[in-house]
C-alpha cells in the first residue's frame, strides 16, 4: 500500500482546473461567515446595511415599479434585516451569487457597488435569505425570527428551501475537544527531546495553564530522549498515560475524541509519521492516524528569533480569518493551489496569502522528489508565511482517486479535515484487514495536514505570547 513512502509526486496537470471534471454545481454553494469580525457602532452598521437593502429592493422583488411600493419595501426589510451582523448579510451575498459570473470580480473588490439585484436576474435572491436562515453562527431564535418575518412578508418559499438545503454540503460549527499536542525538540542528528501535553478546551480566556497537563516520562522532566525511529514507542507511551489516568488528562472528555498534533521540524515533514508511528489497540498494532485525528505543525514557528517576534500577530489574524470561514465555506473554497514549489517568491506568496480575504490555506500537489528540495518547501512554508493550514500528499495525484478527492474538498469544511480523514482511515484499514490484500490506493492514505492554531502551543510558550 506505500503508507510509509516518502512524498512522491511527479508532474500532474492543474488540480483545481480538474474540478471541473466533478458533477457539482459550485455556483450554487452556500458560503457562510462565522460572525467573528469587529464589533462596530450602531451607524457604522445601518449605513452599510444600507447598501445591501437599498439595493436588494426592486420591482423584481415586488412586481411593483413605483417608487412608493420600494420605498415601503425598504423600510420592511431593514426592519427584519438590521439585527443581522453586517458580516453575515455580505457573506450570504457573495455566496449566493453565481461564481462564474464576471459582475462577481467586480463586486467583490468594490462593496459599495455590489448590486443584489443582480441576484434576482440569476434567480438566486431566495438562496440569499435561504443562507441566512441555516447559517449556524446567528443564533438560533434570531434565524427563527428571521424566516418568520422573511415569510410572512411573502419572500420566503419554504418548499424552495428544502431542496436548497438537500443541495448543500450540511454545516458543522466546530465542536470542542482535547488535544495530545507532542513537541519533537531536536538534541542531534536525527534525536530528539520528546514532550507531550494533554490540553483540554474551556471557556476561559485566554488559555490557562491549568489546562494543560504533562505527559511526563523522566524523571528530569526535560523530555524523553529517543531517535527519529524510536518516538513511535514514546508516543504509544503517552497514550497508555492517558488510557490509564483519563478522569486526570481528558476531564471528562472521550478518549476517541482526542487529536494528535505534533510540532516537528520541516525536515520530517516528508515523512508519513501518521502511518509509521504505531499504537495498540487491544493488542493490536494499527498506525496511529487509524485511531486519532492527525495534524503537523511547524517546531520552527515555536522559535521566538525566528519566527514569533516578527509573526505572531500576522499569524492571529490569519487564524482569525479561518476560524470566520470556517463554519460556511468548504475547504475547496479557501484553499489556493501553489502549482510551482521549487522556484517561486514565497515573500509574495506569503504576503498575497494575508491580504486574500477568502483564501486561508494551500494545496500542494506537486510537491518535488529530492528530499533536500522538500525540506526547503517546508522551511519556506513555514517561515515565510502565516498559512493556518496546507494540505499535501506523499503520491502522485493523478495516481489517487481524484474526483472523489474534489467531492471531498467541496463538501468538507476545514475543521472537519482531521476528523474525517481519520474515518475514511479506519475504514480502508478495515477493509484491507478484512480482505487480507491491498486495496486501490486512495487519497487519504496519502493525505498530511498542517493545522496551525497560534492558541494552541506548548504551554510556556503560549503563556509568554499572551502577555504581548
């Protein structure tokens, strides 16, 4: 099956025009804000609510041209639509305007332009208020009173909603749970100091150091010391910890809901640890990306010269951004394919990356052979940009079941990504164990992850960026 290669991707033609070969309408998708942004005055708000009513008002709407039955009109729908955040009212926009539209280019760099009649031309204005009323960032009983007001007014069709919703991907908001977060801190050539912390998710904020808890091995509690090919052992050991004293480490969490992210220097990030690393699972040893949710992080970022002095706050809002997207839009939405890896800019594509208001990651799929080449990659990626999240592979893509890759991408919000590959994992090792022969090879066999949240990081260190 090759679940321990290294990363082997060759030349392939360009991933994301190949979505096109996918039986899915993407104009039609739903992209929904998470209502994250800042909090803004009352007149900030009804002017640029403003622009979106005055213009969501026509006769197209109404079937009445006189200026007196718009005006009537306005003053209705900024009655219902002025409790809404502004964020989410432009975000129903964009989503529900056609994409392949060349109005849309225009629209989006200039918002004092957008024309939400236009919607209407294209037959999309019910899945404007259709956006709205299933977004799961805006309370539940303000969507309730919403639709019920957006009905009774007559601009409501709830047989059209149904088929709406049965077309979209189904909206997860992100759901809280604990983490095994593992630091490979280099001591020589191929050995490392190896800690581990349990961090468990509360309501306070900032984090607080209590929630964090040590995996703590030695005794001098400076970390495991062990090689490249022996922190598989020193993993499982930390996860026997937990196993044993779960009521100390997960608080009242599951241990199936636990998630394993592991800050590593770039140079391994080649390396399919999430299949070399084994656990044991009555007895049995199964690679770890079997049992938990997996994400890499970069040990460069946890250097303060190198990295957090310079970045950090880049690094926030970049995360920001993510957590905004992250409830309405699939990841095929907000990640930006980097087709040329071994000569580029990374200073542009880095800064290209921040100013892009609904890119938040990349794909790599073309990710070259030569194992010093990838370590550059890597050491680029990490330190030349802010990205939260990349995705790569460690197989040719036009080798991999593409089209089911594609579906995936679309439907699959961002914060799902761990979860459920980790699925799609356990279930072709099932089905590999159960037919006792290798199975097709498929994407999420070869699938890494980078996830990097700036509020999740080695305790020490975490609690000195909060002082900033």
């Amino acid at each position: 099956m090759g679940n321990g290669d290294t990363i082997d991707a060759r030349a392939s033609e360009n991933f994301v025009n190949r979505a096109q070969s996918v039986d899915m309408q993407d104009g039609d998708r739903t992209s929904i804000d998470t209502g994250g942004g800042d909090v803004t005055q009352e007149g900030d708000v009804d002017k640029r609510q403003g622009i979106f009513i005055n213009l969501i008002l026509g006769a197209n709407i109404t079937g009445q041209e006189s200026q007196q039955g718009i005006a009537a009109l306005q003053t209705l729908l900024s009655q219902i639509l002025k409790p809404i955040q502004k964020d989410h009212i432009e975000s129903a926009y964009f989503s529900a305007f056609p994409k392949d539209d060349s109005f849309i280019t225009e629209a989006t760099t200039q918002t004092d332009r957008i024309n939400v009649l236009e919607l209407q031309k294209f037959n999309k204005l019910q899945d404007f208020f259709f956006s709205l009323v299933q977004n799961p960032a805006i309370p539940e009983s303000e969507r309730e009173r919403l639709k019920f007001e957006l009905k009774n007014a007559g601009l409501f069709d709830e047989t059209s909603q149904a088929a709406f919703e049965t077309a979209q991907p189904k909206l997860v908001a992100p759901q809280k749970t604990p983490y095994l977060l593992i630091v490979l801190e280099p001591s020589g050539s191929d050995t490392f100091l190896t800690n581990g912390w349990v961090f468990t998710p509360g309501d306070s904020k900032p984090v607080s150091a209590s929630q964090f808890k040590p995996l703590d091995l030695a005794d001098e509690k400076k970390g495991t010391a062990c090689s490249f090919d022996d922190i598989s052992q020193t993993v499982d050991q930390f996860l026997s910890l937990i196993k044993r004293k779960r009521g100390h480490y997960l608080k009242g969490y599951k241990l199936k809901q636990l998630t394993v992210e592991v800050f590593l220097p770039a140079k391994y990030f080649s390396k399919a640890i999430e299949y070399l690393w084994q656990t044991k699972r009555q007895g049995e040893e199964i690679p770890l990306c079997v049992s938990y949710p997996m994400a890499l992080r970069f040990y460069e970022r946890l250097g303060f010269d190198e990295y957090l002095y310079d970045c950090w706050d880049d690094w926030v809002e970049g995360w920001q951004k993510l957590e905004k997207l992250c409830v309405g839009k699939p990841t095929f939405d907000v990640i930006d394919e980097l087709k040329e890896l071994t000569d580029c800019n990374w200073s542009k594509i880095g800064f290209d990356l921040k100013k892009h208001t609904e890119k938040v990651g990349f794909l790599l799929p073309l990710v070259p052979l030569d194992e010093d080449i990838q370590e550059t990659l890597f050491r680029n990626l990490a330190l030349k940009t802010v990205a939260p999240m990349a995705i790569w592979f460690r197989r040719p893509l036009e080798e991999l079941n593409q089209n089911e890759l594609i579906t995936f991408l679309k439907e699959t919000q961002p914060h799902r990504l761990p979860f459920m590959i980790r699925e799609l994992r356990e279930q072709l090792h099932n089905n590999q164990s159960d037919n006792n022969q290798d199975i097709q090879p498929h994407f999420a066999q070869y699938w890494s992850i980078l996830w990097e949240n700036p509020n999740r990081l080695p305790p020490d260190i975490l609690l000195e960026v909060q002082d900033w």
